[in-house]
C-alpha cells in the first residue's frame, strides 16, 4: 500500500516538473540562487566602468566587452580572491570558463556602479 502511494507521488511530481519546466522556460525566467551567480548579476546589473589599467590591459591583449561581459555572465567568483565583505565597495575576482579561462577579472563592486580594476591574464 505505501509502495503504491509512493508510486503515484513519484508520478505526479515528474509530469508536474516538468509542466513547470516548460511552462517558466517560455517566460525567460532566471534563476540565480548560488553566490556565484548572484554576485555576477548584482555585478552586471550595475553600470560598468574600466580602469586606466584595465582598458591597457585590453588594448595589449586584444580583449573586448564582449568577451567582459561572457566572464560576467559564466565565470566562477573566487571569493578567497577577493574582499566580498569590504565596505563600502566589495571586491570580487572572477575568472573565465572554457576558451576563456585564462583571462580573470578584479572587479569592485559599490552601490551604483562596477569598475573591471584589473585584467589579469595567465598562459
């Protein structure tokens, strides 16, 4: 008898699931519930400024926005890196996935804006 509840209980979860997985896919919707993730959107969300070293580093080294803005999106935030607890503007170092892995940024957060302070890249 418990077996069968269990059974009907695992049923109805799974054609649930996914009702909602298609039902939030068609509506864009975005979660962002691990600290990776959140501290990227709090940082992309800010407006966006470059250091005087920063923008050196990207001239010598050929990287524009675009690829900024796939490290803001994908990148893994190494929290030990940086100063998450400064006030009162955190610093974060984030650090590209895949082709760009060898490209990390410093990035400083404050209330209104983001400032990239440093580009650092590693062979």
């Amino acid at each position: 008898m418990l077996a069968k509840r269990i059974f009907y209980y695992l049923v109805g979860v799974s054609i649930g699931s996914i009702g909602v997985y298609f039902f939030w896919q068609k509506k864009n919707a975005s979660f962002y519930y691990g600290m990776d993730a959140r501290t990227l959107k709090s940082i992309r969300i800010k407006e966006r400024f470059f250091s005087d070293d920063a923008k050196n580093t990207m001239a010598k080294y050929n990287v524009d926005t675009l690829k900024i803005s796939t490290i803001l999106n994908s990148g893994d935030v190494d929290f030990s890196k940086g100063a998450p607890r400064e006030k009162p503007c955190a610093t974060y170092f984030v650090t590209g996935k895949k082709e760009l892995n060898n490209i990390s940024l410093l990035v400083k957060r404050c209330d209104s804006a983001a400032t990239i302070q440093k580009i650092i890249m590693s062979d």
